[in-house]
C-alpha cells in the first residue's frame, strides 16, 4: 500500500476530500447546542477585512503545495498524511463537542470590496465547528512541509514567502474574526503533536549537536 502511495502520492488526498467534504457540510447543517468559545484576548483583537485576502490565500496556498509536493512522492506522501489524518482529529471533534464562536461584528465598518468578500465568507461558512481551527492546522503543516522539504532547504526566499504567509494566515482567522484565540492555539497544539507523529522528532544537524553537547559540559 506504501509502494502505491509512493508512486501516486496524491491519490490519498483524492480519496479523502470527498469524505471530508460530505462530513464537513453535514457538521454545519445539524441542529445541535454549540459550547462557544472565546478568550479575554479576542476582545482586544480589531475586526480588519482587508485580512481576508491572506485568508483567501489560504486555499491556493494549501493546494498549490500540495500539488507542487508530487515532485517529491516521499514528502508529498508525509504532507498528505498530515492534512488528512489531521483533519479527521478536528471533524471528531466537532463531531462529539460541537462548538462555535459568537465574536462575528454586527456591523460592518464600510462596503468596500475586503468587507464584500468578507460576506461571503460568513455566508460560505457558519461560526460553528471552529476548534480547533483547521485553517491554521493546515497552514502550520504546510509551512512544516516546505520548512523541511530537502529540495527547498537552499531556498531561503520560497521559505522565507512561505513563512510570511503563513503568519498572515493564522492573523487572518482573528482579524475576521472567523476564529478565537482559543481555535488557534487549539491547532497549533494539535499540529505540533502531528508533526511528532508524521516526522518524527527533530534531528539537529551535527555542528549543532556538537555545540550542544559543549553547552552541557
């Protein structure tokens, strides 16, 4: 099964979105009482549309790595993994804890194109099932991905644009208010098990080894 992966990494991910999508539209459809989540950190976050371009990103961003991983069958496979598996955590979990965020503005600030697009990503997707937040999750795996792939690691400037993004991103969710404080450290906890798991532990380079093992002396 290994081999055939490896030889169509993506087919992982066919397989999978139509799952996700069908388990995804029917979480957002369901009748049930949400635990709504919130920080006292949220109330000091400024609602910005101009964030939803980088929040909009976000689906070329994923999309287009994973895509371009296919050069790379072996970490195109780990990426898949990540994203799938990862995923499938959130969906429990808003499965068995369904919960929301009520943070949303009740008035816009203007009518210009951001706040537009704005609306129409409230519309697209209800403040419900956001904990943690699988718009982070994939952004932080990934940045991981690109951060560890051996054939970017003499590629400052894709990972430094990658990075960028990255942050962006994860700003995003809050500025829109799409997301708590909560949802994001919810994922990011969660993406850093994950990575344990898909890649196992950090491997420092030998030079480094050598100063740590100095230091310890």
């Amino acid at each position: 099964m290994k081999q055939l992966l490896l030889r169509r990494p993506l087919l992982l991910t066919a397989l999978y979105i139509p799952v996700y999508l069908l388990w995804f539209s029917w979480l957002q459809q369901r009748r049930v009482s949400h635990i709504w989540v919130s920080a006292r950190l949220d109330d000091c976050i400024s609602f910005c549309s101009a964030f939803v371009i980088p929040y909009l990103l976000w689906f070329l961003f994923v999309a287009g790595t994973v895509l371009s991983f296919r050069r790379w069958p072996e970490e195109c496979l780990r990426l898949c993994v990540f994203l799938c598996v990862g995923m499938t955590i959130c969906l429990a979990i808003y499965t068995l804890f369904p919960n929301g965020q009520q943070l949303r503005p009740a008035v816009m600030p203007d009518n210009s194109l951001c706040t537009r697009l704005v609306f129409l990503v409230y519309e697209m997707d209800p403040a419900v099932n956001s904990c943690p937040s699988i718009h982070v999750y994939n952004t932080l795996g990934v940045w991981n991905a690109i951060t560890r792939c051996p054939a970017l690691r003499g590629r400052p400037l894709v990972q430094g644009l990658a990075g960028v993004l990255s942050v962006a991103i994860i700003l995003s969710t809050l500025f829109l208010k799409q997301h708590s404080v909560v949802d994001v450290a919810a994922a990011a906890l969660l993406a850093v098990g994950m990575v344990r798991a898909v890649y196992g532990p950090v491997r420092l380079p030998r030079r480094a080894k050598a100063a740590q093992s100095v230091v310890s002396r």
